[in-house]
C-alpha cells in the first residue's frame, strides 16, 4: 500500500539556503524521518527515545511560541521506499553524532540500528542484560532454521571482513577446561555433509597462504601435540588423497 511519507523537521529559527546535493531547504534541517498516519506529529510531545532531538524541539516551541516546521519530501509511497528515501536524505544531510551534519538522528535511518553509536553507558546496559540470557531449544532452532541457506552479499563480506581486522579483543584469552571439554563433545561425531565437503573443497581450490599466515600458523603449531586418533585420521586422508 501506498500510505506512507517521508518528513523533515525544520529550525524555524535558522532561515537560510542549506543545499545537501539534490535537496534545499529553507531553514536547517534537524530531523528526518518516515511513517504514516500522525506518525511526524508524534515528537511533539512525547520522544523518549531521542533525548537530544526532544530538547531541541522544547527549544523552538519556547523561543518562538510554535513548533518547528514539518515538511514531507514524498507522500503516498510504499514502506519500502519511504526506507530507501529516508536512507539516502540522512546520508546526505549527515549526522550531528557522526560530526558530519546537524540531524539529530541516532541511525542512518531505513527502520534500523544501522550506524547507531551507543555511548559506554548503554552498551554495559546492554550487556548485562544479556548475561546469563540462555536461548531455548525452541529458539535456538528457529534462528538456525533462519540461517540455514542464507548468502551474504559480497558488499556484506567485505564490510565484515572490514570490521574484523585489527580486531585484538581475543588476544591472549584461553578457554577453561569446562569450555574446552564442551567444546570437544560438540564436535564428537559431527560429520559433514557431501554437499559441505565439496563446497569447502571448491572454496579452498588455488588459495595460497601468504607468508605472513604460513608464518603463524608454523608458529601456532610449535609444540602441539596431537593425539594417536588425529595422526591416524590424517594418515589415511592423505592415503585417500594420493589414490584419487
């Protein structure tokens, strides 16, 4: 259905040509934001989640007796496109948070925490909310139901990949023994699937390991020993590969 906008808080305090590539304004934009029904009226009185956006809203209706200016850059569109609109004007008028614009946006928007920056407070919050959290077995086999067949963009590799580099965090930790031991008993058994085997076989085809890598893993393999089962495991998988 097409019931949905896309709307703009203005600064009527601050009149002015701001230009943000193909989108101009008359006063400076603070907000953006998409819904339907009274959706861009709601933070007039109540916005609980955005302390900072809320405040400066009391600013205006004290100072100048009104409330801020309301404009719809699109009316009548489908969600999805009002996700993609709101997207693309946050990016172009940019974050006061990311110190790249004046909106007071905590995420860049399309009904998500993409971009969001918690402050140290909220991510201890949120982590002791999560501690000693155990998901059922219902539920852990719905989210691995939801995984299963999934493929992720090579855009989404990328920025993963991205993400991880230079990543120290588990330097130096070392399981328990309890964790070991579960560890163990979680692989005991497991059998891949011939589908599984030919993909990892597929995916390891012409890879080289540069010489920094062969140089850690050498190093990672220094003084480990292996028990009589894995050296008689990879003895006869080298038997099987030599006879194919």
């Amino acid at each position: 259905m097409k019931n949905s906008y896309v709307y703009v808080y203005l600064d009527p305090r601050k009149p002015g040509e701001y230009e943000y590539g193909e989108y101009k304004f008359d006063y400076e934009p603070f907000y953006v934001g998409k819904g339907k029904d009274k959706r861009a009226f709601t933070h007039l009185t109540k916005c609980k989640e955005n302390i900072d956006f809320s405040n400066r809203i009391k600013e205006i209706q004290k100072e100048t007796n009104n409330d801020p200016i309301i404009i719809f850059s699109n009316k009548n569109i489908t969600d999805g496109a009002s996700l993609m609109i709101e997207r693309k004007i946050v990016k172009s008028i940019g974050r006061l948070n990311k110190g790249n614009g004046p909106l007071y946006n905590k995420t860049d928007g399309g009904n998500g925490c993409s971009g969001k920056i918690c402050t140290i407070e909220q991510r201890k919050r949120i982590s002791d909310a999560h501690k000693g959290h155990k998901h059922s077995e219902e539920t852990k086999k719905k989210m691995s139901n939801a995984h299963k067949g999934k493929i992720f963009s090579k855009e989404h590799r990328n920025n993963l990949s991205l993400s991880l580099k230079g990543n120290t965090n588990s330097n130096g930790y070392k399981h328990t023994e309890e964790t070991k031991k579960k560890i163990s008993e979680w692989h005991k058994g497991f059998v891949f699937t011939e589908e599984s085997k030919n993909k990892m076989s597929k995916s390891h085809k012409g890879h080289k390991h540069s010489e920094e890598q062969k140089q850690n893993i050498s190093k990672s393999l220094k003084g480990r020993k292996q028990s009589k089962e894995h050296i008689l495991n990879a003895s006869n998988a080298r038997k099987r590969k030599r006879n194919n």
